[in-house]
C-alpha cells in the first residue's frame, strides 16, 4: 500500500487462533496489536447511545493501483468482499490477539448478521472506506472487532469470497485477470491502530469501526526492499502472469491449487488467509479456517 499495511496466515496450514498483523514496512510486531496502553483501551461507558459506522478498507493499493515486488503495474477495476457476522465489542481487560486468551466483553453489537458484498476499489484514489452499515451503539471504546469472509451467494461475484479483476502491465505486456477465491476465513481482532483513533464513541457522536485489507501481502510491493519480510512472503504477480493466456488471466482457488507451484501456492494461502487487519492493528484467524497447520515462523 502506499501506506504499507497488511498480512496472512494459511487457510489451510494455520494453527487456531494464529495471530495476522503487520507493521509499518511489513514486518509482523510484538506491539501493534496491543499498542494501545490499556489505560486508553479500557471500555468507557459513560450511558447513552450514539452511532457506531462499519466501514471497509482496502487502502491506497486497492483505490490508486500499485507495483508488484516483481515489477508489475497493477490497476483495480473491482475488490469485492462479502462479509458476515460482524461484530464490535467493548473487552475489560481490552483484547490482545497476541496472545491466546479469551475475549472477554462487557458490551457487544452486531454490526452485521447476513452477507453483504463491497467492492473495495469503488471511488477515485483519494475515497474515503467504504460504508457497510450504521448502528445505534452504546456510549464507550470498541477496542475490539469479529467478522467472517463468506462466500456471496448473488451476482457476478455468487461463489466468492474475495474476487479481484484488473489489469496488470510489464514491459507492454497487459494482463486483464480476475482471480476469485472461496475460501471462508473467520477473524478476531483487536484495537485499531493507525493515525487517528477509531472505535471511540463519546456523547451522542458517531465513530468509525473498521475492517481492513492488505493486499500488498499478496502481490509485494516495488517500493519495500526486497528481502522486506512483505516482499520475501508476498507471491507476486509473475506465477499468476505465468497462467495467462492471450492477454487473459480467469482462475479460481481450484485452477490455482493445481496449476501453481506447491511453494507459490502455500504462499497465496498464507496471504489470502492474513487479509483482514483493523488498521495496522492484528487479528487472529479463529476456527477451522485456522486447523491442521504448524504457525509460520517468526520473523
């Protein structure tokens, strides 16, 4: 992202409740996901209901394109995300996905509980996230976020639980891909970390509680070094470039289990799997998305 931000964990190779994060230059952290002091994190009720708005993020590399870790000029015509399940809480002690402790909530919402598919790329490069939904909510912090990655079950995207179509370019070779993926993924995360506070509702206001998606995990990105953790993790575009055919690129998770690399395709999984963020602040995969697996090293 021109903003580095995002991570993955594997779909299939992740151990329950493996924590997601990243840090500025794409390197995961002890502390971004707890960095909130716990003094500031501590549910402030204070009585009376506010606004509480879910927006959805797919940042600078989704809404203004990007260049891959391997020299690909990626431009979005469509990010589309169906999430499910989505709820915000207020956690004493606040939640810390580093660790692999219980949630504990005095308050929780739900924002969310059907599919709803946003296309993370709408707007020019300079839209504000995506709206997903608004909520009467109770006064205090939401130092805490759930929601799930679900298959759509309508339209164009009916199947997918993240469908990616644009156009990549290198060298004067153009590439239109749409890549889909129906992998479900399930993910607990606690306090937004970025520049401003988020989750934070005082008085009769309304505030901003946030998913967000990385997927600079997924293809790199040119202006990280590249023995950067992001890049030495990220797939690239060049095994997906490998697949085209004629200036076309059409694959679903199945085409690509069998046609990548084994090593590329673990490393798509991985990606796919660390999407969801709250910011720069971590999230844990919960669930049997999370089964079967050995955590990935730490950097």
């Amino acid at each position: 992202m021109r903003k580095p931000l995002l991570i993955l964990a594997s779909l299939t190779f992740l151990a329950p409740g493996i924590l997601l994060g990243c840090s500025e230059n794409g390197v995961q952290t002890e502390t971004q996901a707890g960095a909130p002091a716990a003094q500031e994190t501590q549910t402030q009720a204070q009585g009376g209901e506010g606004t509480l708005q879910l927006v959805a993020n797919g940042e600078d590399f989704v809404r203004q394109g990007f260049v891959t870790k391997d020299g690909w000029q990626i431009d979005f015509e469509h990010v589309y995300v169906t999430l499910d399940d989505v709820t915000a809480y207020q956690t004493d002690p606040p939640f810390d996905p580093d660790k692999s402790g219980e949630l504990k909530a005095t308050e929780k919402l739900t924002l969310l509980d059907e599919p709803k598919t946003v296309d993370l790329a709408a707007g020019d490069g300079d839209a504000a996230p995506i709206t997903v939904t608004s909520q009467p909510a109770p006064m205090g912090t939401y130092n805490a976020l759930s929601w799930n990655l679900v298959e759509a079950n309508q339209g164009s995207v009916e199947g997918s639980t993240i469908l990616l179509e644009g156009t990549a370019e290198k060298e004067g070779r153009i590439i239109n891909f749409t890549i889909s993926f129906d992998k479900p993924l399930e993910y607990t995360c606690g306090q937004y970390v970025g520049e401003e506070r988020k989750g934070i509702l005082k008085n009769t206001d309304q505030t901003e509680i946030e998913t967000t998606f990385h997927f600079d995990h997924i293809f790199g990105d040119a202006n990280a070094p590249e023995d950067d953790a992001l890049n030495q993790d990220a797939i690239g575009f060049e095994p997906f470039a490998a697949l085209a055919q004629e200036g076309t690129l059409k694959a679903d998770r199945a085409m690509l289990k069998q046609e990548l690399p084994s090593e590329d395709y673990q490393k798509l999984e991985e990606a796919i799997a660390g999407l969801g963020h709250v910011g720069e602040g971590h999230c844990r995969i919960e669930g049997a998305t999370a089964q079967g697996s050995e955590p990935p090293s730490p950097e």
